[in-house]
C-alpha cells in the first residue's frame, strides 16, 4: 500500500493505552481528527479534533485528501462503524485502518459465548423489530443500543412479544474502567443512570418465535383478504426459490405476504401495488417483521411503474395478470430471471396455458380444500383452484 492520507483507527473506553503502535504514530502525525465527541475525549487530540456532524456527513474528512487525517470510531470501525462508509468513497491506496476488538466481540468475550453462533445487531439506529425474525427459545443475541432509556424500552417490547422470561445482560462501557456487566429478566427491568455506551445480551426465553418456514399463519399479517392464503404462498415461495442477496419483484403486493416472507429467507425486494389501502398494510406488515431495511414499497400499476426499478432475480404477480402485463414484464426481466404467477380466473387460465406452450416452465393447478363442520358432521371446503405457471427468461 502507498502512503494513505486517511487512517481509520478503532479506539476502546481505555483509551490510547489500547491502541497499537500504528494507531498511535499515525494519531500523533495527523493535522486533523475526526470522531464521536467520547472517542475525541478518549484520544485526547485537543484542538485538532473535529465531531462528526449530525446527521452524519463525510464531506469533511473527504476535504481533507492528501493532508494526514484520522478517523477514530469504536472498536472495529468495518462493524456496524463508519469504516466502509468511507471506504466505499475512497481508492484503496488512500486509506489503512486499525481495528480494535468489536463491541460483540468484548460482550461475547464476557460472557464466554461463542460469536460466530450470536445474532450481532446495531439497534442504536434501527427499530427492535429487528429483532423479531432472530426471537426463537434459546437465542443469543448481542445489541448495540443507543442509551439506558432504549435499553428499558427493549426490556418492554421483548415482554410485549411473550419474552419477557429472556435473560438481558446489561454491559457498559466495555473494555474500559467503568466497564460493568449486570444480569437482569427482561420483565420488570429498569436502568438506573443513562451513562454508556451500553450493550444488551439477550438469551431468548419464550415460546412466540417466528417460525422459519414458508407458509407463515395469515394471522401474522395485517390484510383486507387480499392475501396470498398459506398454502399457496408456501408452494409460490417454493416456485420462486429464494436466496440470500437477490431481490424481487412483488407485482400486485395485495398484503405484502409473499414480499415478506421472501425477504425473511435474506434477500431484498420490491413491493409494487397500485391501491394505497394496500400500500398501508404492506408497509404495516414490513415493520412488524423488522424488514424495512431490506424492502421497498413502490405505489403504482404494473407494467408502466416497473421503469427505472433495480432489475429482479425473481418476480411474483399474484393477480392482474394479462398479456399486456406479459408483454410489459417480460422485457424488462434479464435472462435468467424466474418468473412465478398465479391465476384464478378462467381468461387468465388459458393466457397462462398459451405461455406455457410458448415458453415452457412449468404450469400447475392447485387445488385444496379444508375440513369444516356441517352440521354435527364434518365435511371439505374446497378453496377456488388456483393455475401457476413459472418459468425461467
């Protein structure tokens, strides 16, 4: 590496007594520092240090190139830190960074839990719905928080959630002298004083957990009955064969189930509805499972509102469907692209057998029924059929 400009020095609440030689020489030479007010006060940089604005802005250091400047953030700044931030705005020769141990690794290190099995979040900035796809019984999971108030506030959502038994281990100021680490339930918990920064441990004690499953209850949704019902988005979700990192294309959201259930699976998506009823609902849906980071809600009709969208791995349309639709879908997909419908009507039926003639896949007809009561007797409640067609472009 060449001589970089910029150097990303992680810092602990011990101060400069942490850092290494590296960290140190390059602190020393810097004619500008930037940092979180604490991390300026921990190095004790004086006049040269500069707080990072809020929101948070890297035009600052940017104006800096080529004078010797440092960047001091906690622990491994690549980790929930403002590492590759910059980075990503940077050449590879104009920056070298320095981590020190991650507020994970110093909270799993007290514990004497094994990280590389702990769910690891920044909370700090993210609703506790984020949490909701990890709460399983016996889940560990590491939190940064922001203060003591937010670590009371999460102590109450995991009681609302039916977790309030959950173990919640309060960690301040690791790695420093006012480092403590307190045991606490989740039900009744209250921080006293508000000094951190703070982690919360959780180890999961309850019995609500989301199941990791397609075909999630229809109860776990918010909708108007324009749901794809369970079974049959089990075997949608089966046609469209998630992975981690790809994105797709929800066309006629109805709910949001199908985007949802996607997205639990880690990838991204696009949920596109023309009703703003629906919109609401969607959005709704998103964060009560703690996806809102991963999914977009575009309001419009399919296929003009699709111009300009990042291009999907996948796409579902669950109704609307016709040859206009087709047409307007089809060449806007890449190659390799699955494509997964669903029909009910009779029209749509036979659009979809054409397609099937024309461009292979495979097409499927779906029907089920459920047991209800008749009288003192039991009898089958045949749900409409429903015709699938998937393909791949």
């Amino acid at each position: 590496m060449a001589d970089p400009w910029l150097t990303i020095i992680g810092i602990g609440e011990d101060g400069l007594s942490g850092l290494s030689d590296a960290s140190r020489k390059a602190l020393a030479a810097a004619e500008t520092v930037f940092g979180g007010a604490r991390h300026l006060a921990l190095a004790n940089v004086g006049e040269r240090g500069r707080a990072w604005p809020i929101p948070f802005d890297a035009a600052g250091v940017l104006s800096c190139r080529d004078r010797p400047t440092v960047v001091l953030a906690s622990g491994d700044p690549f980790w929930h830190g403002v590492g590759s931030r910059l980075a990503e705005q940077l050449k590879g020769g104009e920056w070298i960074a320095y981590p020190a141990p991650s507020t994970f690794s110093l909270a799993a290190a007290r514990l004497g839990w094994r990280l590389e099995a702990v769910i690891c979040l920044g909370l700090h900035a993210a609703p506790f719905e984020r949490l909701a796809p990890h709460l399983v019984q016996g889940a560990r999971v590491i939190c940064l928080v922001r203060d003591g108030s937010a670590i009371d506030d999460l102590a109450r959502w995991l009681t609302a959630r039916g977790f309030g038994a959950s173990s919640m281990w309060v960690l301040r100021a690791l790695g420093g002298p006012r480092e403590t680490v307190s045991r606490h339930c989740a039900a009744g918990l209250a921080i006293d004083g508000n000094e951190g920064p703070f982690a919360v441990a959780i180890e999961a004690n309850g019995s609500n957990g989301l199941p990791r499953n397609s075909g999630l209850i229809d109860d776990l949704f918010v909708h108007d009955g324009q749901i794809t019902k369970r079974p049959i988005r089990a075997l949608a979700l089966s046609a469209l064969a998630p992975r981690p990192g790809e994105r797709l294309w929800d066309i006629g959201a109805g709910s949001g189930s199908i985007t949802v259930e996607w997205t639990l699976c880690g990838g991204t998506a696009i949920a596109i509805e023309a009703r703003g009823d629906r919109v609401v609902n969607i959005r709704d849906n998103i964060e009560r499972f703690g996806l809102s980071h991963r999914i977009g809600v575009v309001k419009g009709a399919a296929p003009e509102i699709l111009s300009g969208l990042a291009s999907p791995d996948a796409v579902f349309i669950g109704g609307g469907f016709d040859a206009a639709m087709f047409d307007g879908v089809w060449s806007r997909i890449l190659t390799g692209t699955r494509l997964v419908v669903h029909a009910v009507t009779l029209e749509t039926e036979a659009l979809l057998s054409d397609l099937h003639q024309r461009h292979g896949g495979n097409l499927m007809r779906i029907e089920i029924a459920q047991a209800n009561p008749l009288g003192r007797y039991r009898s089958w409640d045949a749900t409409r059929p429903v015709v699938q067609w998937s393909v791949v472009k």
